[in-house]
C-alpha cells in the first residue's frame, strides 16, 4: 500500500473535498506510522496511567490525551482503542471526523473521494461464521452467550434477532474505526456505547480477572457488536448512510 506525503496533492480541487479531522490512536511510542492528506491529530490511548512528564513530552508533540475532558480512559486495560474512539465523541466538535490507528490509516484515495453525508467504516472480513471465529480466539470470555441475553432483556439497542444473526452469519468490521458527519459518527457512538457499557457493567468482574492479551475482552467483543450495528445500518441510519472504505496496515 502505497501512502501520499503531506504537500504531495496540487489538486486544490481535491484537497477542498477532504472532509475529515482524524483522530489517530495511539500507545506510548507509538505514533502514526504513515503520512495522510487529511488532518491527523495524534490522541494517547489510555493516558491516565501515565505519568506526568511522559504527558508533557506527548502534549508538547500536539498530541491529545484521551483522560482529558469527559473520558473513560481508566477503561482503556479493558476497552483498548474504544477509550479514544470515547474521547473524540464526546469532545471534539469537528463538522465531519472520525478515527483511525495509528498502524491502520484510511487511504488517500478514499479520503480523497469521501462524501461529506456518508459515514464510512472499514471493508469487511470474511469468517465461517463470526461466533465460530470469536469463540476460537477468544474463549475466556462469552460474549455471545452474554449479548443475546442483553438483547433478549431488551438492554441494548440491538434486538435479539439482529445479534443472534449478526453471531452466524460470516461477516466482519474490525478495528473499531469509523469516519463521517458528526451527526452520523454521534449516531454510531450512541450506539455502540449503548451496546458496550451494558456488558461492561453485567460483567465486570469477569472482565477485571482476566490477564493478558484476553484482558481487553470488551474491546474485542465491540467489535463483533459493532458488525450487528453495520449490518443493521439502514435501520439504524437510514438506506445507504453508512458505506464501505478502504484501509491500509503498516506493520
């Protein structure tokens, strides 16, 4: 995957139809790995566990930390990049934003070719089915079992039917990411927060005595919650609101 250097577009033209503010997620050490045409704020995943002057080196770089303003960055063990993807709906105010990461860019060309009333998320993957694959890698923790029963309570957004086809069917938008208007992108995170937090809460304590890479549980079963939403989107959005985009991975 090939990526544009900053100042490399002389098209104003096409420079004027590039809509989003992105906010890119990112570790201690790890900041973008790529260039983009759109702006990119670099924003700290999980900045409340880290100490004062390491915040200071970062804020001084233009990076923004996720504990700032109304955050839930102390979740950030067990919700991952979900605490930036928190912080940017709940604090910044640009017309037309989204996330990315900071190994997993949105390309320029589809930047380039945005439209400005789409809210975009990331191609799809396919499985045998998403609960087959999910049990495989993430058995510690239920999150099938779990969600159709929130679902059957009426706890979340999302009906039994939808989560219980979104679990056999094939499949999956990974990475948590998501671009678009505001009013969409709002939309979005009402949802997903309004599917996550339930299982947060019910669960706690399973999530908190889990180790490892299986600790961010939440985190991972968001994104199978958020393939029901996507899949659900005309529904949920209206008819053809919500569209497909190409991403990148630099390793």
């Amino acid at each position: 995957m090939n990526f544009s250097k900053l100042g490399t577009i002389t098209d104003t033209s096409k420079l004027l139809k590039i809509h989003p503010q992105q906010y890119c997620c990112c570790i201690p050490g790890r900041p973008p790995r790529f260039y983009s045409i759109a702006p990119l704020t670099p924003i700290m995943a999980g900045a409340v566990y880290l100490s004062q002057p390491e915040k200071e080196f970062y804020t001084e770089k233009g990076w923004i930390m996720d504990d700032e303003g109304d955050n839930i960055s102390y979740l950030n063990p067990y919700f991952g990049d979900l605490t930036t993807l928190y912080w940017v709906w709940k604090n910044a105010k640009d017309d037309n934003l989204g996330v990315c990461q900071y190994r997993r860019p949105w390309t320029d060309e589809e930047l380039l070719n945005s439209a400005s009333d789409i809210l975009y998320t990331p191609k799809c993957v396919f499985f045998k089915s998403m609960e087959e694959q999910y049990v495989d890698w993430h058995p510690v923790f239920p999150a099938p079992d779990l969600t159709r029963d929130l679902a059957h309570r009426g706890l979340i957004p999302l009906t039994f039917e939808m989560i219980n086809e979104a679990w056999k069917q094939d499949r999956f938008y990974g990475c948590n990411m998501v671009r678009g208007p505001k009013e969409l992108f709002d939309k979005f995170c009402e949802l997903v927060f309004a599917t996550i937090m339930p299982l947060w809460e019910e669960n706690r304590e399973l999530c908190m005595s889990i180790c490892g890479y299986q600790q961010r549980s939440i985190a991972f079963a968001a994104e199978r919650l958020i393939t029901a939403i996507i899949l659900n989107a005309d529904y949920f959005f209206g008819p053809g609101k919500v569209q497909e985009a190409s991403t990148g991975f630099t390793g």
